[in-house]
C-alpha cells in the first residue's frame, strides 16, 4: 500500500500550511528531525502539528544527529519516540511499522 506525504523544511512551513490548507485528516505519522531552521526544533513542529488535530493522538518519530542525554525524558514528555541519526532504513521501517501498529 502506499502513503500519502506532506513534507515541509521548517516550522514556519507547516504552521502556514496549517493555517491555509483546507481541513483534513490528520496524519497518521509524524516523522520530524530534531534541529530545524530558524533555531526551531521538532518539538516545535510536534506541538502545532498536534494542536491542529487537538482530539486525536498523532503519533510521533523525532530523528536526532545529538547523542547527547536529555532526548529520552523529551520523548517520554511529548510522547514520541526516539531515533539517532545514521538511521538505518530496516530500522526506520520497522518503528514506523510499530507506530502504525502493522503487523508483520
């Protein structure tokens, strides 16, 4: 089966998109980076994406370059999961496969 992609390169991007777009379903996954332009994160982005479709639970992949700690607690906080960069492609199918809930 296949997807049906929206992709925007900053937060400004989706915010206007969000504000002119005609309604819609929401997303059936987020799947942000951390570091984005303009000195904005994806927790940025997670929390208007979210605000849009306030009734639903949208859930959430965030990618990060940063081993630094702290991104678990944010994970657990904004409620998405976690993944380093390089990811590998079989991982990444695989958590957005979880995250869907798909069975193999």
């Amino acid at each position: 089966s296949g997807a049906a992609v929206t992709s925007f390169d900053a937060v400004e991007a989706a915010e206007q998109w969000l504000a002119t777009a005609a309604p819609g379903p929401a997303p059936d996954l987020l799947l942000v980076d951390y570091r984005l332009p303009q000195g904005r994160t994806g927790l940025d982005a997670l929390a208007a994406l979210r605000a849009h479709w306030p009734r639903q639970r949208l859930p959430a992949i965030l990618i990060t370059g940063s081993s630094l700690g702290g991104h678990e607690a944010e994970a657990e906080q904004h409620d998405f999961h976690l993944l380093i960069k390089p990811v590998l492609p079989a991982k990444l199918r695989a958590m957005i496969a979880f995250k869907l809930g798909v069975r193999g």
